[in-house]
C-alpha cells in the first residue's frame, strides 16, 4: 500500500492544538508500542550513521493487536523522501513474534512508544502524536493515494495543515525512527574523518571530490564520514567509507597520509544551530592512476557526482574552509615528499 504523509513538529502545547483539532471531530485515543529491526547481514535494515535505512521491518502492539511490517521508502533526485510502500499484516501474539524474529538473527534498532490522537475527514487522517523521549508531533496523511502523483499531494496535505490553525515546523524529512535513531546515539559520529583522495597525473596530481545531493547541501566535498561501531580504528572507518562512497578498494590504494590536518565543528551544517563537538581528521590516499571510482554503489545515495579534478580547480569548488585547508596542507606535503 502507498503511503503518503507529511510530518511535523508541534510547537504549542498538547491541550491548545487537541482543542483546534477538536473542531474536526473526536479523537481516537490509541498507545502504541513498536521495534524497528536490523540484521547484521541486510545491509538494506542497517543504518549508515545516524540515517535511518531505506527499508524497514518494524512490529508495532496496539491496542493489543500486533501486526508486521516491512516498509520501503522512496525519494526523489534531490534525495527527499516523497512515499513509503508499506506492507503490513496482523500476528496473534506480540511477545511470541518478537522473539520468533530475535532467533532469527534481527536486532532491536530503536524502540518507540507513542500515545496517537487520531482524526479524520474524508479525505485525511491526522494524528497528534506523543512519542516518549521525543516529544509532541503532527502527521498527516491521505486516504487513498494509489494513482496519484506523491509530489503533488505532499503539496496539498502541507496546505491542509496550514488551514488548521496549528503551530508547527516546516516538513521533516526524517521518520520518528531516525529521530530516536539521532538522539539515542548522540556519540556514535562525534568523530569524523575526510578521506582525500588523489592520483598522478603526467607530472601532477588530481583530487577526487564529490557533489552531496541537494538535500543534504548541493555542495562538493571530499569522501567523509564517520566511525561506525564496527570500526576498529580510524584508518578502518577510512578504507570501509572510501568503498561505500567511491568504490574505492584497499587494493587501489599506493600510499596512506594520516595527519593531515585535524579540526573542530561546533555547529551544524546545513543549519548553522549549535551541536556537540565533533573531531575531523582529515587523511589523504594516493591510488592508482586507472582507479576505477563510482558513486553508483553508494546505498545511502548521498551524491549525485563525482570528478577528477586539478589542486587549483578543488579550491574553488570546494565549499566549507577546512575542507580547502586540508587540501592545502596535503598538496604541501605532496610537493615536500613526492611520494614513490
């Protein structure tokens, strides 16, 4: 089945939205208790960070019902999430299910509970949302959506909320799961690294960059990343991203520059809003020359490009300044102990 909806933050109190809400009908009060799985060997159900995977399989309990689900999400060129295909059946018992898929081999990735005031008009369901831990929450969806185009009908549910008088954020493009995702592992990415890569050329040397898709920044960007609980070392966190972002294999690699440049960031950026510190160490990786790269392998579709390009022409397409610094300070390096 389609599903297609639109999420928002609530940003007045739970009483005062109920009571405009009210205007629409009587809610229909429901808890809900739901596990959201991950399987070491499906690296669809496995997160990339603090991204939540593409596709998910989640058991939900409500009002002593329990049903599976797999749901599998869709986006559009710039990256934004536009539907879900979700595919959903009831099971007899909760707890029994549960257990069935931990010997299975699936683990618990995120848990949520959620208290749902649900309310309906002909053509929407709107529910104010409770989750525990993160907070008051408005989703809205359409009946029936299985012919119609996703891009026009998130345009009309985001005018309907409008028309309801509420106090709420802009769309949140990310699902409650990567929201507890988010805050239930605030350190998993507090260090980060960025791979430069380079390869001769003639005399010279080019650089690898990379362009983010436009709704993660549009900007270009060396390979980055950050480590993974399965990484044993910096340099492991380094040759695994190299691959997921490049296709790059430790066999193309000819030398290995670990101290490049270091630095801080204390705020985020796309937003510029204040987070904890996150270390960057930045290293720098001379491949063969016929190194075969690709972002097309790339599960987390975070680029949309990827070029060779000279010293000179990185620094002007380079966006952020300790990205253009770290590259100064490899091609110094470079030129001081030409490399074999």
């Amino acid at each position: 089945m389609k599903e297609i909806e639109v999420l928002v933050e609530l940003l007045e109190d739970k009483q005062s939205a109920l009571k405009k809400l009210s205007k629409i009908g009587k809610a229909k009060l429901n808890q809900t208790h739901d596990i959201y799985y991950s399987h070491e060997h499906n690296h669809k159900l496995k997160p990339k960070g603090f991204s939540f995977p593409k596709e998910c399989f989640r058991i939900r309990l409500k009002s002593k019902k329990a049903f599976l689900a797999y749901k599998v999400d869709n986006f559009d060129e710039k990256g934004t999430w536009i539907y879900s295909d979700e595919y959903e059946t009831e099971v007899k018992d909760f707890n029994t299910t549960n257990k069935i898929i931990e010997l299975l081999g699936f683990t618990k990735l995120i848990e949520l509970e959620n208290k749902k005031y649900t309310f309906e008009t002909k053509e929407y369901e709107i529910v104010l949302e409770e989750v525990k831990e993160l907070g008051l929450f408005l989703e809205t969806e359409l009946k029936n959506p299985e012919n119609l185009d996703p891009k026009k009908v998130k345009i009309q549910i985001n005018e309907f909320i409008k028309s309801l008088g509420l106090k709420t954020s802009k769309e949140i493009n990310a699902g409650k799961p990567e929201l507890m995702l988010k805050k239930k592992e605030p350190n998993m990415r507090t260090t980060q690294l960025e791979c430069i890569v380079f390869r001769r050329k003639n005399d010279s040397y080019e650089f690898l960059i990379l362009k983010r898709i436009p709704n993660k920044g549009g900007f270009w960007q060396p390979v980055c990343g950050g480590m993974e609980k399965e990484d044993k070392s910096l340099l492991d966190a380094a040759f695994r991203e190299l691959e997921e972002e490049a296709n790059i294999q430790k066999k193309d690699i000819l030398n290995v520059l670990e101290d490049v440049h270091y630095f801080e960031i204390n705020k985020h950026y796309l937003t510029g809003k204040p987070i904890s510190t996150i270390k960057e160490y930045v290293l720098g990786f001379e491949v063969k020359p016929d190194t075969k790269v690709t972002i097309g392998k790339n599960i987390s579709a975070e680029h949309d490009e990827i070029k060779w390009v000279t010293f000179k022409e990185a620094l002007k397409l380079l966006k952020w300044k300790d990205n253009k610094k770290g590259f100064r300070k490899l091609n110094a390096l470079i030129a001081a102990t030409p490399l074999k």
